[in-house]
C-alpha cells in the first residue's frame, strides 16, 4: 500500500471509516462487555501491568472505538473515572450506548490524539488498544501523552501490529482470499460489494473520496512496528521504564484467515455457527499462545506489541 499524500488524508479515512464501521464493530471483530471481554482486557493488562492490577483515578483512553478497553476496566474497578476519545464521532457514539447498556458512565470527547484539548497534569493512566498505527506523527502523539500525565503516571497501549508479525499475517489472509469464494458458497453468504480486501496490493485512492465507508478499510493502517521502533518513539517523549513485548501467534494466524473470509460476506448471511466456531477457537489459541509461546519467542515475531511505562516524578 502506497503512503497517504498528507496527515490530513489518513485523518480523513479513517474518521469516515470508523464512523462507518460503528454500527456492527463490536459484532465484526467479537467485542464483548461481559466475563470473556473483561478476562480478555485483565489478560491485557496483566502482562504490562503484572499482578496483582493497580487501580488508577483518571484514565484517558486514546481512539476508544466502541469501548473494548476503557468499559471493561471500569467494570473491573480498574480505573475509577474514564475520558475515551477518539476521531470518530460514531465510535464515540457507539461507545455511549454500550456504556448506557452495562451500567457505566464514562466521559466522550471526539479529537486528534496529536492535539488533546486535555489539561497538563491531568490524568494518572493513558492508554489505548490498537489505535497508534492509525496515528500519523507519533512523535506529536507520545509528546501529548507526556503532557497530560500526571508526573508518575503510566502509559499503555496494546494491539500494536509488528513488521515482522504483519508479513507473516499476510500468508494466511492470501489464503483466505483464494478460498473465498468456495467458503461463501459452504457458507451460503452473498459476496459483498465494494469492499477494499486486505493485503490485495491496492494503492493509497488519489482523492479520499473515490471510495466510501467501509470500503476504506484497507487504507486505515499507517505503521507496522518493530519493538525498537515503538519504544523508542515512548523514549523519545521522555518516558521511562519503557516495555515492549509481543503477544499472540497462533490466534492471529486463525483469526486472520477468518477475518479475511468474513470480509468478503456480506455481515448478515454469516451463519452464527461460523462465529462461534471462530471466536472459540481464536481464545483457545491464544491460551497456547500465553502458554507455550510468549515467554520462549522474541517479540517481534508476533503479531501483536504491547508498551508500557512511566512519566518520572
């Protein structure tokens, strides 16, 4: 995928893709607000966090989406009082009515992680889940997140994507994409229209506008990380006690040949028997994962990084 012409036009697809998207994301990647979704947040956080969890006053959560992370910490006890941003209004949206739902109040502001309308000295954690590829100047991003900590305050963020992971995530989508059309036809599901599939060798569109919606879904990512590479932009903002490690192998090679299957469908003619298959054996996977694997492997060659560390005093 070539670059984006500007920050302006990455901001631009991915505020209209994610607005778009809002409506069945958390149905489309298996979002969930109950035992599962708070285990899987837990898991999260113990790894950069260890045990047991430390609670935190005021967190604020970087490009919230629909609430995965900050939602299943407030029911945990894990923060007290929780700002979720993020540069999509629908997301945001979105996000209120799963907060309504679960019985949880949190606070919304739609804004650029690169400009945070937010005091210095203002929060005790940020945090974020798979938002800093979306990010055009993380240098901006991380010098923000410096500013609105409060001294002793932490940062972490997960979902991250790795060069090395995202190569080898690439064989299985390839995969997925050649066996599609015998899946739809398994899985009586109409194909759908207008969908950019990932990992195609699609360009950047010339004009943001020559595609709509979801359909710029293949355009919404910006960077793929090495572990040097992200510590050092959290070093750089002058964080201390930085630490990277990687997650997931195994679950993310199941989950993207899924994934890849399920994007050429249209969401409605998925029969629910399919999902629970995927979504059941995506967590058994990443219990092999956890298990067998993170602790022996070098970070880098898993799908996923994760970061944390510490504003100085």
């Amino acid at each position: 995928m070539a670059a984006p012409a500007s920050a302006e036009a990455i901001r631009d697809v991915n505020t209209r893709y994610h607005d778009a998207a809002a409506e069945h994301y958390d149905t489309k990647w298996g979002v969930d607000y109950g035992e599962i979704g708070r285990h899987q947040v837990r898991g999260k956080l113990h790894k950069l966090l260890g045990k047991p969890l430390p609670t935190f006053g005021r967190s604020l959560e970087i490009g919230a989406g629909t609430g995965y992370f900050s939602l299943n910490m407030l029911q945990d006890g894990v923060v007290r009082e929780a700002v979720a941003t993020d540069i999509s209004p629908g997301m945001l949206e979105a996000l209120q009515a799963n907060a309504r739902r679960i019985g949880v109040r949190v606070e919304t502001v739609a804004c650029d992680a690169e400009d945070l309308p937010f005091d210095d000295d203002s929060f005790d954690l940020v945090l974020g889940h798979a938002v800093l590829h979306h990010i055009p100047h993380l240098d901006r991003a991380f010098a923000e997140f410096r500013r609105v900590l409060r001294p002793g305050g932490e940062f972490l963020f997960a979902g991250e994507p790795s060069q090395t992971g995202d190569r080898i995530a690439a064989y299985p989508k390839r995969a997925a994409l050649r066996t599609a059309p015998l899946w739809r036809k398994l899985m009586r599901a109409r194909p759908i229209d207008g969908h950019a599939f990932p990992d195609t060798g699609e360009e950047w569109p010339s004009e943001p506008g020559d595609r709509d919606g979801e359909a710029l879904e293949a355009f919404v990512d910006v960077h793929a990380f090495t572990p040097d590479e992200v510590g050092a932009w959290a070093r750089g903002a002058g964080f201390e006690d930085v630490r990277v490690r990687g997650e997931e192998l195994l679950a993310n090679w199941f989950g993207w040949m899924n994934r890849t299957l399920e994007a050429t469908a249209v969401p409605e003619d998925i029969p629910w028997l399919w999902r629970q298959y995927a979504f059941r054996g995506y967590l058994a996977l990443q219990r092999v994962d956890v298990a067998l694997l993170e602790g022996r492997l070098p970070p880098q060659v898993f799908y996923n990084l994760m970061i944390a560390g510490r504003k100085p005093r």
